[in-house]
C-alpha cells in the first residue's frame, strides 16, 4: 500500500528478516486447546502441484483447495539473512520451532520474499533450501515473492514497494534508479534471468508451489508500470514473458500475477479490470493465477470505502469479477491489520464475508467449490508497529485477529 506508510507496516522486515514465529508459544499459550481447534479448521495442502480451473485452485486429483498463508519468512534487503531467535519471533527460537507454530496456528502455506540479489548470495538461498526443507517436514507449502530489486537497510519503504513502481531499475522505462535516489543495476533482462535461476532451483520439488512475479507493482510513479501498450514498462508483457520462461524450467508452479495498485484511480489493492480486455496468456493456461493486496486505510492511508456495500461493489470491480464469471483464480496475497479500531473491524467482517461468499451482492460459491485465498499479513510479535503481528507476546493468537484469521482459515467440507 501507501509506499511512505510502508516503514511501519513492515518495520516488520527487521534489518536480519522478515520471519515467522509460532510452536513454542502455541505450547506456551494459556489457551493451547483453542489454538488446536484453529489447526484442526485448516486443511494442508495436497502433496504434489497446484492448478487453475476456472476460478478455482486445485490440487492433483482436481479437487478444489484454499491457500491459506501467512507472510513472511523471507528478507527484503542486499544482504539480509534469515534469523529465526530474533525479538519478532516471541517465545520461538530456531527454524524448526517458527515453521511447525505456523502449522499449529492453522496455517498451510508461506509466502517468502526474496530480492534479486538474493540469488547470488549462496548463503540466503542455503537459508531458502533449509526453510523449503522444513516446511516439507510439517506438510506447509512455499510460495517465493520477488519484492524488490536490490534495497538496502537505507530504504525500507523502497524494500516494502520499490519507488520506481518497476521490477527492474535501470534501462530503458526508467530513469536510471529505484526511485528513491539509489543508481539502478537491474534491468528488465537481468530480473528475467533472475527469476529462471530461482524458479529452476526448486523444479521439482512440490514444496514450492507458486511464484508471486512482482510485488505491488504501482502506476502512480514517474515511471509507472503499465498494463499493455508493449512498451519497456508493459508490465502484462513482462507478466507473459517471465511466466513462460519459468515455466520452461518449472512446468508445475503457479505463475502469481499482481495487479497495478493506482492511488490517482482509488484502485489501492490493485486493478484487475484490465484482465478483460487483455488477460495474461501462459503457455500452460492452468497455472495462472491474479493477485491484490487488501488492507484498511490504517495500513495503506487511503480514502473511500473500506466496509460495505461500497467495499463490496469496488472489489467486484477490480478483481471479484473473476471469480464471478470464473475466468481465473484471485489470491489475496497480502491482507491484514491489528484489528483494534473500529474501522479495522469493518473491513475485516466485509472481507472475510466477501471471500467466503457471504457479503451481500458479493461472491457465491457452490458446495464443491473453496472460497477465496489469501495471506494474512503478517507473523509475529511485533507490537506498535502498523500492523502489530498475529501473536501475543507469548505466541498465542492476538483475540483481536483471531476472528478474521480463522475465516480465512476455513475451508468447505461438503465434498
């Protein structure tokens, strides 16, 4: 959301990493059995890839699937490491004890960020293969996020959403920086190569099972990203080109699509109308999904509505129409807040009742089908902060996101 606001959202990616904590506080917790319910409402994720049919996220079999994530484990930083002892991990200590709290908290699937520079640093994708590895072992699934091209600790707002609103930094489109005054070093052709590397690293093995191409690409910049026009800032170009050429290397991974996010339009979690006219085209159409991110204006400082029936009719817009007229699958791959105020309430009850299927005017699904999937944002204890993490100090589920969380948690067992 609001690149200025993004320090505090994610202040969250400490200078080490952004990562995520939960066993020994759920062991910690005053109320184990009610962290064991949520994890009993959360179904993993089937063995094996993932797929697009209509606007629903299969498993092998076809069967229909809810990815349920949690942001971040990841670092967003030239340099940054994993670090799993950290303040933001609360009571957990170590790789093994963060990723098997997710799983008892109810989640099944992580979304990792990483930078471009991240693939040519042996050691965070030593860290990468270790965190996959573990997952694994507690049946989570991987979903990897290029967030940046190449910030540093100077910048946090450019390593939450690159200022540029670009997923490269120099050549032809910019003007030669990150937008935020540091010279450029990655080109279009560079962040390609970029995204082979990373995506043949991990072919073949299901734990990874998706690619978010391009976090919150933006067109309120001086160099705006753009979707059509073939152009260097055509982003729908890059979309169709990068996803190809992953997919050469890595047939079975979900090639995640981001809309433009556009404050000038009001469109804040992004815009998907686009997709009518010019939709992406894959070269295997069944690992195709879109992506925006929701928050409430706490988070993103945004004007317009942000709970009923006007919150409603703007999703149906930008993105919902999708899934009504099942064209492609949508995942929310950023949503959440602290949840204290009363606006961050009305949000959160009228997106959850949206992606589940139940807010007036909005998404129906049958008995055989998953409601919307998401990520909540974010992992941790991180108090004061905008938002201030899922867990309490002791690492139990804060009261005031577990309502919303468990909505997106649930899934339909009807079939």
């Amino acid at each position: 959301m609001k690149t200025s606001l993004y320090p505090s959202r994610r202040g969250i990616i400490s200078l080490a990493a952004v990562l995520f904590t939960v066993l020994a506080a759920w062991a910690a917790s005053p109320h184990p059995a009610d962290c064991a319910a949520t994890a009993s409402k959360a179904a993993l994720l089937p063995t094996g890839y993932l797929s697009a049919r209509g606007s629903q996220i299969v498993g092998p079999r076809g069967k229909p699937v809810r990815i349920a994530c949690v942001g971040a484990f990841g670092t967003v930083i030239v340099g940054g490491r994993l670090d799993y002892s950290g303040h933001y991990n609360g009571p957990y200590k170590g790789l093994d004890a963060n990723v098997a709290a997710v799983r008892a908290m109810g989640f099944n699937c992580l979304r990792v960020d990483f930078t471009d520079k991240s693939v040519d640093d042996p050691v965070l994708m030593s860290q990468f293969d270790q965190l996959v590895a573990c997952c694994a072992k507690y049946g989570l699934k991987v979903i990897f996020d290029s967030h940046n091209n190449e910030a540093t600790p100077a910048s946090w707002a450019n390593a939450a959403q690159q200022s540029n609103g670009l997923w490269f930094d120099t050549g032809p489109g910019t003007d030669g920086t990150d937008g935020a005054g540091d010279k450029g070093t990655v080109s279009s052709e560079q962040f390609l190569r970029d995204w082979v590397i990373m995506a043949k690293h991990w072919a073949g093995n299901s734990t990874v099972i998706g690619f978010d191409i391009r976090n919150e690409p933006v067109a309120h910049t001086s160099t705006p990203a753009l979707w059509g026009g073939n152009g260097p800032t055509d982003i729908h170009v890059m979309y169709q080109n990068v996803g190809n050429a992953i997919l050469a290397v890595n047939p079975d991974a979900l090639i995640i699509c981001e809309s433009i996010i556009n404050y000038r339009i009001d469109a804040y979690e992004g815009d998907l109308s686009v997709v009518k006219t010019l939709p992406v085209v894959l070269s295997r159409p069944s690992k195709l999904v879109y992506s925006v991110h929701e928050y409430p204006k706490e988070i993103g400082g945004y004007r317009g509505p942000e709970s009923g029936p006007g919150y409603v009719d703007r999703m149906n817009k930008t993105w919902g129409w999708l899934i009504s007229k099942n064209v492609a699958p949508v995942w929310i791959g950023e949503m959440g807040s602290s949840m204290t105020t009363d606006g961050e309430r009305a949000w959160g009850a009228t997106l959850l009742s949206y992606m589940n299927g139940r807010a007036p005017n909005g998404l129906r699904f049958t008995s055989k089908q998953q409601p919307v999937s998401g990520d909540w944002w974010c992992w941790g204890y991180r108090q004061g902060e905008l938002p201030d993490g899922c867990l309490t100090q002791g690492g139990a589920m804060r009261p005031e996101q577990a309502p919303y969380i468990q909505q997106m948690l649930s899934q339909r067992r009807s079939h």
